[in-house]
C-alpha cells in the first residue's frame, strides 16, 4: 500500500492498494485512518483517493477480506509547499 499527501487549502490523499507478495492492485479496500472514522474504498483497480481541510493524523489502515490487515505512514510528497 501506498499513500502520499499533497499541501494546500485542501489536502488530496491518494495510493494504491496492493498484493504483498504478487502486487496485484486490491479492489474494494477499505482505507482509513488510524483511530478516526476518515477514509476511502478503493476503486476496481485498487486506486483510493479522497479530499480533507486537515491531515486527521499520519497512518492509514487498509482492510479487505481474506487479507490481513496493515498500515502505512503518510508521507508529504518532496515538492509539496
């Protein structure tokens, strides 16, 4: 899984879903925040992307049935001002 972040008035958090040992992309993910109600379902080609005012903190976990479940740092993109 993988998740950037871009700043600005409003914040884009977008990635991608995928297979730990084939990296196939993960359709129908659920991806949140760690501790909050904020996220996304990933898309039919394991794409997630949603739009907030503030970062509501700095990892996200995806879900999906008969995978285990994991978590990634958000990390600000190097051109990002």
């Amino acid at each position: 899984m993988s998740a950037g972040f871009v700043r600005g008035q409003v914040k884009t958090i977008r990635g991608v879903v995928r297979d730990k040992t084939t990296d196939e992309r993960i359709p129908f993910a659920a991806v949140q925040f760690i501790g909050t109600t904020v996220g996304a379902t990933t898309n039919q080609d394991g794409e997630y992307s949603f739009q907030l005012n503030s970062l509501p903190g700095d990892s996200l976990l995806a879900r999906v049935i008969g995978y285990e479940a994991t978590h990634v740092a958000v990390r600000m993109d190097a051109d990002s001002q």
